[in-house]
C-alpha cells in the first residue's frame, strides 16, 4: 500500500520540501506520496493526533510548530530536545518519534563545499534564534572546538551558549565586537534571516576584517547569491548558500523515514530548477 509522508507548518505553500521528497520517492521506486499540510497553530495537537491515526508513516515539521511539538511526540531524539527543535518525525509502529536534522544537514553540506574537517576551524555563527541553535548544538555534539556567537541582542548569544550541553569553547559578541575580531575566523556562518528574498539589499554584519581565506556559508538560499556572500567574495573568501543545508536535511529526513540515503545532488538539483 502507499504510504502518506508530508510537512506540516504555516505557511507551508512555498515549502520545496514536497517537490523535492516525492522526486526523491518516485526515482527510487518507492511507492509513496509527500503531502504539503497547512495546520495553523492552534490546530496543531488535533493535527498530530489525526495523522498518527491515518497511519502517516513520517513528516517533516516547519514553522511555527517545530518546538511545539515536543510535548505531543512519543519520543523526541536527545540532539533534539537539546536544540529543542524538531523537524523530522518517524512512524515506528505507531509511535511517533521526533528528530533534528537542520544541524547535520547543514555540517554535511558544510563539509562536503569545505573539503576539510570544519571540527578544529574557527568558527563564528552570527545569529541566536533557532537555526543558529541547531547548527551550534550539532557542531558541539559532534565534537567542534570554538564556535562564537555574534548576534544584534547579546543576551541571545549568552542564553545559547550558557545553555549548550556540549563542550565547546565559546565566547558571545554584539555585531559590532564580531566586526572587529572578524579576521579571527576560518569560517563564518550567516543564520539570521537578513538577506532573504524579498529583502534582499540587507546584510547582518560588516565583512572588512574578514580574512581572503575564509569560508562564509549563509544558511538562506533565495536569493542563491545574498548580499553577505557577494561581498564575501569581493574579499577573496569562498562562499556557499543554504542549498546543501536543505537538501542534506531533506536527505537525512528521508533516511530515517525509509532507511535509504536519497541523492542530495539530484535533491539540489530539482529544488535549483522550481526556483529558477
Ligand atoms: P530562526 O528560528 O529562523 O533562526 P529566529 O529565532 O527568529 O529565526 O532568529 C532570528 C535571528 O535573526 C536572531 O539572531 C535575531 O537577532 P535577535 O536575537 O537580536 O532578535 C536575528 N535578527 C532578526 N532580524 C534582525 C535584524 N533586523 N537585525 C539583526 N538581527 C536580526
């Protein structure tokens, strides 16, 4: 029988998780559909309730619902109550079981572009909501040896940092101290939303000191190319957009749904194409 996959959150019509997954269903044979879900806010507990009911064999979860989810799942992965996020559920014989795959997507697209171990690199994340957490928080697990925080409310880098249950050396800035300290950095990861389509003219950091170098990865990938990436480059750093994350998240999900690794390059690929 088919099995029903899909994502929930609000909105959720522009999601390209759909395209992307029933491609990923469909080449490799799997007789399976990935349904987008419009579930507002308010209906989320009666959302769940209705697919582990209808059988749904695994979702994705967007916002707003990624942390209000927590307390309505059977179990939630430990990296994942850590980050305190989840954005991949699984069916395992009727429980639902929650799980993050934002912050290894992310280092595997990281990685795969880098070329090198990004663990013993200086790292510096400008953010401190959500996707700066995951992104943290993994890169902690898996062992990262300074990871700063730069972020506009300083208190938000602190509260992240005080609050990582992994070992990592870390100190938290305002913007204006990261501008400073910026040559300090092998790689520098953008996760605000400054910079997204349509405002795209935006950029949540000065890049003067930063270092030829240097690798900069901007979680955001429309427009392909933001602001921070061009002037990145125009100061000699390598340079990456959000892509990879997506679909490396995407693939990771679709693993633990099925227990095969989908493509990620034809995963980029088919999204590179809907966005034109
Ligand atoms: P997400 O879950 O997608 O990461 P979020 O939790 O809303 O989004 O976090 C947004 C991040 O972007 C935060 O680091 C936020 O900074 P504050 O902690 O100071 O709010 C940052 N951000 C959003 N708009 C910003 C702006 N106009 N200037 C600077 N930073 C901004």
């Amino acid at each position: 029988m088919e099995k029903l996959y899909g994502i929930i959150g609000d909105p959720i019509g522009h999601s390209m998780s759909p395209v992307m997954q029933n491609d990923a269903f469909t080449s490799l044979g799997m007789d399976a559909h990935y349904q987008p879900f419009h579930i507002m806010r308010e209906n989320l507990p009666t959302a769940i309730k209705g697919m582990k009911v209808l059988g749904v064999a695994g979702f994705n979860v967007t916002v707003p619902h990624k942390t209000a989810i927590i307390p309505l799942l059977d179990e939630v992965d430990p990296l994942a109550a850590a980050i305190g996020a989840v954005n991949t559920v699984v069916n395992i014989e009727g429980r639902f079981i929650g799980y993050n795959t934002d912050g290894e997507g992310f280092i595997r697209g990281l990685h795969e572009e880098y070329g090198q171990s990004v663990l013993d690199k200086r790292i510096l994340i400008i953010g401190a909501g959500g996707a700066a957490r995951a992104i943290y928080y993994t890169l902690g697990q898996q062992g990262a040896k300074q990871v700063d925080i730069a972020n506009r409310t300083l208190d938000n880098a602190l509260q992240l940092k005080e609050r990582c249950p992994y070992l990592v050396e870390t100190a938290a800035f305002t913007i204006e101290e990261a501008e400073k300290n910026l040559a300090n950095y092998d790689i520098i990861i953008q996760t605000t939303s400054i910079g997204m389509s349509p405002k795209v003219n935006a950029s949540p950091i000065q890049l003067t000191n930063i270092r030829s170098a240097a690798f900069l990865s901007d979680i955001i990938y429309n427009p392909a190319e933001t602001l921070i990436m061009k002037e990145a480059r125009e100061h000699g750093a390598r340079v990456q957009n959000g892509m990879k994350m997506f679909a490396y998240q995407g693939a990771l999900a679709f693993e633990k749904w099925t227990g095969t690794f989908a493509d990620p390059k034809r995963m980029m690929k088919i999204v590179q194409e809907r966005l034109g």
